[in-house]
C-alpha cells in the first residue's frame, strides 16, 4: 500500500465503519436472495469513494446532523446499481476479482436487483425529507442511464473524439462524483457558493478518476486490475488514451492500432504491441496530463474553505485518485 | 369495442388526449435513441389505465391544480420500465403485437432505456414537491423489483400456493393501481381516510386486473392477447388458473396437467388439453370468481365518496377490468 493510501484511510477510518455499517443496516430487501446478489458485489471490497466524499463534504460544511451516514449509501447502492447492469450491458465476466453477478444468479435477477438499488438509493434519498437532494439524486440517474446508452452508441466508433467521450464520462461518472459532493452542502444547509465549490471538487475529480481508470486498462496488469486488461477494448470503447493517439499517429501506425482494435479477439500480444504504440502517440501520457489538470482545478476548488484536517484529506483523496493502483 | 368500454372512452376522452401529449412533453432525454426505445413500447396502445386512474382520483377528491396530468406521467413511464425489465427478465418475443424492443435494440440499450424512464418517473414525482408522494413512488419501486425477484425463484415450482401468488402479484401489480390512487389524495391534500379508501380501492383493482390478465393467457386467442397464448407457462410462471386445477385436481388429472407444464415446450394441442384440464379442476371459473370478490371491494371501497360521474366511470372501469379482452 502507498503512503499517501495508508494516510487517507488512517485518517477516515472511523468514517468507513461507520458508512459500512450504514451499507449493512439500510439493505432491508424482504426477499434473502436479493440481499445475496446485492451483497456479492456491495461487499466486494469496493472503495466506499463516493459515500466518503458526501460525509467529508458535509463536515466540510459543519453539518452535525446525524443523516450523513445513512445517507451516504444512497451514492454507494445507485453505483452498485450502475455496476450490476453496466456489467451486464458490457457482457462483462471479472469485477473486483470476482465472478461478476450475472454469471452466477443470471441476467434477469441481475436486472431486477439493480432496480432494487435504484430505488433504494432513491427511497434513502426521500429519507432526507430534503427536496433538492432528492431531485438532484432522480436527475443524476437520468443522466447515468444516458451517458451509458451514450457509450454504447458510440461502441467501436474510431472516429469518437475527445469532446463525446468527456461528454460520456461526464455523465456516467463525474455527475456521481458531482452529486455526492453537491447535496452534503444542500443537506448541511451550506450557502450556494460553498454547495458550488463542493460540486466543483466532485465533478472535476470524477472525469480525473474516469480518465485514471481508463489509463489502467493499458497500464495495470491483469491481477492488480481484478479484470482482463484490455477490457473496454474488447468490449469496443474507445477511451481517451486510445482517442489521443488515433488522432496523432501517422498512417502507418493509426492502421495498425485500428487493426487490433477492430478484432475485439486480440491477442495478449496484439495487446502489448498496441499499448506501445498508444505509449509511442502520446496517448498515456496525454491522458495522465488531462486528468491532472482536472485533479489541480479540483483542489482549487476547495480553496474557498479555511485549512482543516477534513479539507486536508479531501485534497489527499484528488491525489490518490491519481496515484492509486486501482 | 365492448359498450361499457366505449362509455368509458367517452367520459374520459379529453383525460386521456391531455394523458398522451404529457407522456409526450415529459420525455426528454438528450439522445434521441432513448426517446426512440422508450417510444416504442411508451406509444404502442397502452391502455394509460394507471394515469388516468390517477387522474380521475384526484378528481374524486377535488383537485383543482394544474400538475395532475404532468405528475400522472410518472407512473406510466414507471410501468412501462418495468415492462421493459420484464419482457428481458421474461424473454419474451412480442407485447402489445409489436416485437418486445430487447428484440429490436438489444438487452443493453433496453436495461438502461428502463433505468433511465424508472428514473425519470422519480424526477416527475420529485417535481411534485410533496415528500410523501416521492417516498410512495420510491417504496413502490422497491417492491416491484422485489416482486419480480419473487416471481422468478418461483418460476416452474409446481408447488406454489395461492398465497405466495397473491403476495407476487400484490407487488408487481397491485402497489402500482394502489400508489396511483394514493398519490392522488396526496396531491389533492385529501383526509386520511379518503386516502385510504382510494388506495383499498386501487389495490383491490390491480389484484383483479392482475388475475383477469392471468386467466387471459388461457382464455384470448393470440391474435386478440397481442402475443402467443400460453405464454406464462411456457415462461414457468404459474398463475392461479394452474394453482387452482393443481390443487383441486384427482391424481391422474395433476400428473397430466404437471407433465404439460413441465415440458415448457409443450404443443398447441398439449396446451388445449391442458385448458380443458384447468376448466375441469375449477381452475378457470374460481379466478373469475375470486377476480370478481376483489372487484366488489374495490367498488365498496368508494362507498365514502358521494355520488358523481367521476365516481361512476371508477366503478365502470373496475367492471371493465374483468370484462375486457385485453
């Protein structure tokens, strides 16, 4: 583990029980299998990022209600839900090291329980008795659903640019990141300015942990990924390390990365071959460098609040999302 | 056309032109294809039973706002996500005598086209402003996958009880009428107990409807049901036509009608045998009769309200409910 890993969760380690507890207690489906397939990915080790973000943004704001906990995993069980149907639209086999959960309970349990986090998570938010938490909460999951249509739309396309793919990832990540930063402000009754600032954090650090992710499926190996590199490969989405050298290759070299990545059944070799070429036309460079421009507007964001140790591990967090090895 | 159906067309007429351009209005999504899935089913000749009787109960209770048929969108657009999930879950092929959309566009675009009308359903309620409704809306959502889950671990149990049938239906069907009836009292700031006898009435409705659309699959032709006779038993579903006749049937009988429904791939003339077999064992005649108790409570259920044409067109559609052809 990195040091600056070991401080963040040295210093939030109270607040992950406490959020992980809530994930437990606020699960109460009347039918066992449903909390079975639920609990086989909720409980997969994941990083409780997005709850995290909402309890330190609200005790960013001073909020000292009691809600913040249960409320948090409102944002846990709607990225669940996400997960369970985007592994099934992906046609996906390996999450977090295991088995995804349509390979073991099938595809129609697998949707249904995603509806039933769906409306959990909705149910939860409706818990506030907060209006605006609610409809930012309702209008987020529109844009979810959007922003992976969006993606499968655009399946395959070489010709995807850089402008559509932030507009997917917008969508189907930084929005969460957004939403979960924005309604602690609106649940610690914040003024707008700091709701803004928070929202500001979360969304610029969601496209920086989009683009992160989308880096390790061409850098990590296989084992550290808990999936296949090469993944959103085979599964035609064309990201931004891919975007980037596409568009600055010459001829010859364009021709052969369009070649691997139309056969969706590349080999491990083809693989490595194409990463050194996406290595060769900037394309992993050029996307780490994007994604820490978002990282620095995203600590910039915060300069609003006075030093704390909260705002302290908020910018740690912008750090990592970088730095982290999945 | 029935005549009880076409005076029920005729009273409601304007409700139902008002009903369709807000299922129109209130479906934005930024992609045209969301619009394009969801259309297909959303604009394929539903009956909108579940606005209008939303509708027409706040009506009942004196509402005289505006936002009664914008909100009434959120229900149709929640029932039809959940057809979407379920014709996937179901495998089914054709609905309404339109090809199901997962046949169309596939099983990915139509997981997320549901998520994001499920979704859009929750913003609609959150527009509303009023807590409870949300929270109605939200819990509803939760029981329906729920009930869906419930159905499906049953599928093919031949030992199925009319109780666990009951309690499958109560959720997949009936919360909807009920919820539907519900929030309209809650938008119209109705007593407790105008609430309460709306929400008896509807509840006691959708069980009926529910019943009523389990015997078809064994009464309608194809051509009149939309789709292929049989369909729920080939699909393992037992309704209470089949958990009737079982219970009620001699051994040779059961062991007949057990062996027909076993072998899902059973013949045109092996399913006449078998609804000949239902209508023996009472199976046919007792689901009219218990559909028929429940249409009774609905009525009463409306004994609180004074006499207006309002209230006639609700008792006139809870005897369409089972006097219909789909």
């Amino acid at each position: 583990m990195t040091e600056l890993k070991q401080k963040i969760l040295a210093a939030v380690e109270d607040d992950l029980n406490d959020i992980e507890k809530a994930l437990n207690d606020n699960l109460t489906p009347y039918l066992d299998l449903v909390s079975e397939v639920a609990g086989h990915l909720l409980f997969s080790g994941g990083k409780r990022l997005r709850p995290l973000l909402m309890v330190l943004s609200a005790r960013l704001c001073g909020y000292t209600g009691s809600y913040d906990k249960t409320f948090s995993t409102a944002l846990e069980y709607l990225h669940t839900a996400t997960l369970l149907h985007d592994d099934l639209v992906d046609d996906a086999t390996m999450r977090r090291g295991k088995q995804v959960a349509h390979a073991n309970w099938g595809n129609s349990i697998t949707v249904l329980v995603g509806d039933y986090l769906l409306a959990r998570a909705l149910s939860i938010a409706a818990g506030t008795g907060i209006l605006r938490v609610i409809q930012i909460l309702a209008e987020l999951t529109e844009n979810m659903s959007q922003g992976e249509v969006h993606q499968l739309m655009r399946k395959g396309d070489i010709n995807l640019k850089e402008e559509e793919y932030l507009e997917v990832i917008r969508r189907k990540t930084a929005m969460l990141f957004e939403a979960a930063c924005r309604v602690s402000a609106v649940l610690a009754d914040a003024p707008r300015e700091t709701e803004n600032s928070l929202a500001e954090y979360g969304y610029n650090l969601g496209i920086a942990f989009q683009m992160a992710d989308d880096l390790f499926d061409y850098t990590l190996t296989t084992s550290d990924l808990g999936k296949k590199v090469g993944a959103d490969l085979r599964e035609g989405k064309l990201t931004l390390p891919v975007i980037h050298a596409l568009g600055n290759a010459s001829n010859g070299d364009r021709e052969a990365m369009i070649q691997i990545i139309r056969n969706q059944d590349f080999s491990d070799e083809e693989f490595r071959a194409l990463v050194v070429l996406l290595d060769k036309h900037g394309g992993l460079s050029y996307t780490s460098e994007v994604a820490a421009s978002y990282i620095d507007n995203a600590k910039t964001s915060l300069s609003i609040f006075n030093p704390s140790p909260t705002k302290d591990i908020m910018i740690d967090i912008a750090d990592y999302a970088l730095k982290r090895k999945i």
